[in-house]
C-alpha cells in the first residue's frame, strides 16, 4: 500500500480509501449484510488500506455505526473520516451531530469532519469558529469538506479544510476545470469519490440498458431513466464508448477495467486518495491491491485523449446528478 499525506495536516493516508456509503444499503446499493461490511472493514485493514470516510448521512447514522463496531479496537491504526449535513451548520446543530457521529463511531475524535455539501450554506463565521473549538476540545483532529467549488470555499478560512472530497473519475472529469485547481491553492488536497462511477467503470456492464435503475442517477444517463432529477439528455453513448477503450487498454496492460479507472485518478494531480466501495471481504482485499498495480504513462494519456470528448460534452458542472449545480465555481 501507498501513503500521501493529506492536505496541510499531519494524516498519512492510504491511496486506496475505504468508501463506506455502500455498507449502509439502501435504495442505493441494495441489501447488505452486516456481518459481510464488517468482514470487508477488518480485510481492508489487514490489506493495509487505513483511511475510512462515512457520513451521518449514510443510512441515517447507520454506516458510523457499523464503522464503529468493526474498528473499535483497531483504532489507533486507522484514519476516520465522517462527514455532516448541510442542514446541521447552525453552531448546535453542527456541535449535536460531532457528538452523536463520535457516539456512532465509538471514538473519542474523529480524525477528519467534513462539510458533506454547500447546499444550503451556511453562516461561514460560525462554522468556522465551531469547527476550531471541537478541535481545541479534540474532539475533531482536523476539518474538510465534499462538494465545495472556489465560490463555496471563499468565504471561509484559508487554512480552515485540509481535503475537499470530490467526484472525480475518467468518465467525470468536471472538477478539472475549476475545483482541483482552488483545492491545490489552498493547500488542500483531493479525496475522490465515484471514481468507478458506482461500480459502471468496472465494466461489468455492457450497455447502459444492463445498469441498474438505483445506479443509473448521474447526468451520464438520460433523463428517461426513473431515478435522474436532471432534465438532460445523458451522455450514454460516449460513456460506453470510452468504457471499451479502457476495455482495450486492460488488455494490453494486462489490468482490469476496474484497476485501469482506479490509477487512472491516483495519477492526476492533487489526489491524495480514492474512496473505493467494499461490501465483501474479497472486494476489499481486491481494491487494496490496486496500489500495487502501475499503468504505464502512455497509457494514462491515450485514456486521457479518450475521455476528452465526453469530458467537454458533461462541461464543467461538478454535481453529477443535478443541472442546477449545487456546488459553485
């Protein structure tokens, strides 16, 4: 496993993160069994992967809570991050949810808080000034946020976040225009999410009529489908046409699709770790191992020529399921 220090803090993490959203089931993901996300939280650990991100948001508590089960003695080896509601900003809400997410989590601090989105703001003051007493009560090691474009950053401190989480894959490369850029000024480095765009860029799916409906949400997808809420016409063709170069470039890389998108994002700049979903011990032993993996630096570029087209046509809106951004540049 590789390590890269996160942002101005003194957090090492590992560059393939554990992306706890999909433990807590749902709608989303479907039907998960507690003891499998347990098992694939104590193999990641094993496997080396030591950066852990949830979120209050995440089944209502639930993920905090499973996090908290599975790596309660395993503490001290672990980097926990969590994030809270854009609706808990007001200075007791803010203080409420730390207290209720570091009960979840059965943890005395939680090492990385973020601000999970922008939308609505909040008074950028008092957030800030809450943020800097749990860190003097130690009860947060260091604060970040998901979601935030320079316009949503401005208000705030510049040394206030370390890390911004933020979608980014070959297939969404929105953030490039503006948001990777602000992030690396303020001395913030980049998480990623969505960096398999919910499991499409393993190319496990042939078409976009195989991916499921919970799956099929982004702006990738054509506003027919049940679940989008963005009123545009998708872009369904070129993600699958890009998802067949990758297919190719595998191939010759002796890689899979999914390895291939994976190093794809750790080669880009100001990422300092990818958020890969586990809902089974073999899927997290399988992620872990990408870190051992290399794709050559002609072939990152010809997957970078390759994406382009879909890169220009998405533009720069780095909300991935509304048109009305909720993130500002």
């Amino acid at each position: 496993m590789d390590y890269r220090r996160l942002g101005r803090s003194d957090l090492q993490v590992s560059t393939i993160g554990f992306g706890c959203w999909g433990i807590a089931g749902g709608a989303m993901w479907g039907e998960q069994d507690e003891a499998d996300s347990i098992a694939a939280l104590h193999a990641a650990v094993d496997e080396g992967i030591t950066f852990f991100d949830t979120a209050e948001g995440y089944g209502n508590g639930y993920s905090e809570e499973v996090v908290g089960r599975a790596l309660g003695d395993r503490r001290d080896s672990v980097v926990i991050a969590t994030k809270v509601s854009p609706a808990h900003l007001a200075p007791e809400d803010l203080r409420a949810s730390c207290e209720n997410s570091l009960r979840r989590l059965r943890t005395d601090v939680i090492d990385l808080y973020q601000i999970h989105w922008p939308d609505p703001p909040g008074e950028a003051e008092a957030v800030a000034e809450t943020l800097a007493t749990l860190r003097q009560e130690g009860k947060i090691r260091y604060a970040g946020v998901s979601n935030f474009g320079p316009v949503d950053l401005a208000p705030y401190p510049a040394d206030l976040f370390v890390s911004n989480q933020l979608a980014y894959s070959v297939a969404f490369r929105a953030i490039e225009y503006h948001l990777v850029g602000a992030s690396i000024d303020r001395g913030m480095s980049v998480i990623t999410y969505s960096s398999l765009l919910h499991g499409v860029l393993t190319g496990k799916y042939r078409d976009a009529d195989e991916v499921p409906e919970g799956r099929a949400r982004t702006r990738h997808f054509s506003s027919q489908r049940e679940t989008v809420r963005h009123g545009e016409d998708g872009h369904e063709k070129s993600l699958f046409a890009l998802i067949d170069e990758m297919r190719d470039i595998a191939a010759e890389a002796d890689l899979t699709v999914r390895e291939v998108a994976m190093l794809w994002v750790l080669a880009r700049p100001g990422v300092a770790t990818i958020l890969a979903g586990s809902r089974s011990a073999a899927q997290a032993r399988s992620n872990a191992a990408v870190a051992s993996r290399r794709l050559d630096r002609a072939l990152v570029e010809r997957l970078t020529r390759a994406s382009e087209p879909l890169r220009e046509a998405m533009g720069p809106n780095p909300d991935m399921w509304q048109h009305r951004s909720r993130v500002s540049w």
